[in-house]
C-alpha cells in the first residue's frame, strides 16, 4: 500500500519524507488555508519535495470552471493529480481532463457507488472518507472493502482506491487489510504509527545494557578492525 500525507504543511512533508516511506501528498482547500501560503506556490513547492502524486483541489462548483482550473494546475508540475468532488459537475471535468491525460482524484466519497461513477468517469484516484463515515455511527472500512471488491472485478477501470479521512493507527491497518491501494494519513497519525511504547522501552533496555561494555564505541572498533587488515 502507498502512503501519502494529507498535509499543506512543508515541515511535516520534510519530516516524513526523510523517513523514506513517502510516495505522495494530498490537500485540500482546508488544508492549504490553515498554512495561510501561496496556493499555487505552495503546490510547486511540495512537488519539488515529493516526486509522486500531489493532489491540488479545485474549488469552481461549475464543469467549466473545474476543467479550467484543473488545466491550470497540471501545469504546475507533472506530479499535479488534480483534485474534484463527487458531484456531477466533477464527473463531467474528470471526463475532460481525464481524456486530456490529466490524473484527476475524486474525492468526498461516502458510498461504493460514488467511486464507480467515478471510476468510469476516468478518475486516476477515488478517496473514500472512512473517518468522517465513523463520525455517523458508519463503518468507513465496509466502505473500502467494497470498493476494492467491485474494482476487482472490474480491472479494467484501473482507479486506485485511496483512503482518506485517517484518524489512527489502526484504520492505517485495517485499510491496508482492505486491499487499499493508497491511504493518506495525517502527520500526527503518521508519528503514532512510529512510536510505541514497547518499542520505545525495549530499545531503552538494548542502550542501558550496551553502556555495561568495557569498549562501546562501534565506529572505532570497525575502524581499528579495518585498519588491522590492511583496509
């Protein structure tokens, strides 16, 4: 499963790059409004950090206003997936740039119908949103199951399903359990999903026992080795 950051923060984006596990990034207008930047700037920026999808939103209501904008921002890089929401006015502007060879995400998806509109509308990407769905006493992770499940039997579509609205660590799990080709995880998720208190106490153990041996400096132990035989 890929992982990307739902994220319009560059620090975050940095961060978790330089973990190495970082296959794209996800805004939204939300998302870029809380950073207070420069939309478009700040799209180019986060494409110059992540060499994979970046999904930019438009915010026309109207088919021709969405083609407009989308057109827009795929010229912003090549790694622009451009972003509209499941009404028929985004259905009609996936169709468009989508046979203009644009990547298009649809997003706020609550029903596995939804995504198979979508899907034959040409969308790269469908997002579910299991969170906001666990917010009205619904089980979001029913929800990608079936997505996956009628993907599959339809491979020819070639939408990937990426899950969005991630709240912990264990949608993280159970989304990946689900056959989610992408979840998009917040950075506060992301930092859980890295620290666990076992994890944390058992390497506490392995360094308060390694400080015991007489010689603990493995940098010059291996260059003393090295030098030794002749390296």
């Amino acid at each position: 499963m890929k992982i990307f950051i739902d994220t319009a923060n560059l620090d975050e984006i940095r961060k978790v790059h330089a973990w190495g596990i970082l296959d794209g990034v996800t805004t939204n207008p939300s998302l870029i409004a809380r950073e207070g930047g420069d939309f478009i700037e700040t799209i180019h920026e986060i494409c110059g950090l992540v060499k994979g999808p970046v999904s930019a939103e438009t915010v026309s209501q109207d088919p021709e206003g969405m083609i407009k904008e989308g057109r827009l921002l795929a010229k912003i890089s090549e790694h622009v997936v451009v972003k509209v929401p499941l009404t028929a006015a985004g259905l009609t502007a996936t169709r468009a740039l989508s046979d203009d060879g644009i990547d298009v995400n649809v997003t706020l998806i609550f029903q596995s119908s939804q995504a198979l509109m979508a899907a034959k509308a040409g969308a790269a990407y469908v997002s579910p949103f299991l969170g906001r769905l666990d917010d009205i006493a619904t089980d979001g992770v029913q929800l990608i199951e079936e997505i996956v499940q009628i993907f599959g039997n339809y491979p020819e579509l070639g939408t990937e399903v990426l899950a969005a609205s991630i709240r912990t660590p264990l949608h993280v799990s159970q989304v990946a359990c689900a056959g989610s080709d992408v979840a998009t995880i917040p950075y506060g998720v992301l930092s859980k999903l890295v620290n666990h208190p076992l994890t944390a106490s058992g390497n506490a153990q392995f360094l308060a026992d390694w400080d015991t041996v007489p010689d603990n400096d493995i940098v010059g132990q291996m260059n003393r080795w090295l030098e030794k035989r002749g390296s």
